[in-house]
C-alpha cells in the first residue's frame, strides 16, 4: 500500500483514493481537446483535498494546486487573481477584462493543469461562466473539486456541463478496505471502526491515531480490542455531524 505524508499526516492509497487519483490523471491528459473540464465532488471527509494535494505534488509536469475561498468570499475578480497569481501573471490591473485576457493569452502558449479546490464556492454570481469563458478562449485544463453542490449548480448551466469530459463521484470506502488500517485488530473492532465513522476517512484517520496512541501506551492491546472498547473511544475523541 502506497503512502504519502501531507501536514505530518501518513496518507494510505486504499480504493477510493485510487481511484479519485485516476480521474484526475485523465485530466492530465486533455491537453488540446475540445472538452477540458473533469469535475469530482464528494462528501466532506471524503479525501478530495488530500488527494488533490497528492496528484499536484507529484505528478510531472506538476498540476497547480489552487485552494479557492468560501463562498461568501469569492467574486469575479477574486477568482481571477486566485488563477493569475500561480501563473506568474499581474492581477493588480483596473479591468477584470484584463485579468482574463491575460490568462487566455497566456495559456495558449504554456498551457496547464489547474486542479481547483472548493470549486463548490464556484456556484455562484456568473464564476462558471468565467472558467467557461477561459477555457473556451485559451488552453488550460481545469479538474474542479467540491463538495455535491458543485454537481447541482453545472445542472443549471448547460454551457459549461457540455464540456466537462469526465465526473466523478468519490466514495466511501468499503470495510475491507479499511481492514489493511487497522493490522492486528479483530474483524468485529473493525467493523465497528467503521459503524463509528461511517467510512469517512478523516474520522477514520482520526480513530486510528487514537487507537495506535492508546496500543503504545499499553493500555490496549490490538488483538484484544473490543467493539465496546471502539465506541468508547470513539464517544470521547469523535465529532459528528448532526
């Protein structure tokens, strides 16, 4: 199982993150295509900036990694200086026009990957409109990555929905995939480890830290945990939603 460290966290390449690593490697390769846009939502804890971060970290040549601002914050011209900003291209001009401008032109020449996180903040106040714009005009490639509203706001526009070549749904992975986790525990703890978290794998992550602090303690013992044991722990250091 491959891993990677992101913010001192140890990251596991289980199925769905493989996967979600897939679909953004197929929008690595739509350089020159008419459709340029790959779109993957899921439900928050369910990897999609981790395995973002991942993808533009590693991959040659290296995708830009851009984390978009809430909602409440975005405007055209704020989305504009989030994209001209890592291409190295003045923002601080009068026109918005220009901004734009400057992000086609350029991108006809060096055209990029631009992997957009948050990109559920995009539904809103004409922003679709504005990549649409772009990526008609120029040649860069946008995977955009939200949450399931994302979805919802590209059914309203038609125009930018005839574009995208790929969707994808990231998901939860399955109890199995989960198993390889948590080495050493029973199958009934595991089971439970994931009633617990629902599979969302930032709980997941965080119940296993948990356990692991607890085995180095020696106040457990892996092969002796119990379901009991799991739910306790997980009443005391587990936040859900509601």
């Amino acid at each position: 199982m491959q891993e990677w460290r992101i913010d001192n966290q140890t990251i596991y390449e289980i199925g769905p993150l493989e996967e979600y690593l897939a679909a953004l490697g197929f929008a690595a390769g739509l350089e020159g295509e008419e459709q340029r846009f790959v779109v993957a939502v899921g439900d928050a804890g369910t990897g999609k900036t981790v395995g973002a971060r991942i993808f533009c970290r590693d991959r040659k040549p290296r995708p830009l990694y851009v984390r978009l601002t809430c909602q409440a914050l975005l405007n055209p011209r704020s989305l504009l200086h989030s994209l001209a900003e890592p291409l190295g291209l003045p923002w601080d001009v009068p026109s918005r026009y220009d901004i734009a401008a400057r992000i086609a032109q350029d991108s006809l020449s060096r055209p990029r990957l631009l992997v957009l996180d948050e990109a559920q903040a995009l539904a809103k106040g004409g922003l679709l409109d504005i990549l649409r714009w772009l990526h008609d005009e120029g040649g860069h490639t946008f995977a955009l990555v939200g949450l399931p509203g994302l979805e919802y706001a590209m059914a309203e526009h038609r125009q930018f929905g005839s574009r995208v070549a790929l969707r994808h749904q990231l998901r939860l992975p399955t109890p199995a995939e989960i198993a390889p986790l948590f080495d050493g525990f029973p199958e009934d703890a595991v089971g439970r480890i994931y009633d617990e978290t629902g599979g969302h794998m930032r709980q997941v992550m965080a119940l296993r830290r948990r356990l692991l602090e607890l085995v180095k303690q020696r106040k457990c013992f892996p092969e002796e945990v119990t379901s009991r044991q799991i739910s306790t722990v997980a009443k005391h250091f587990l936040v859900r939603a509601a």
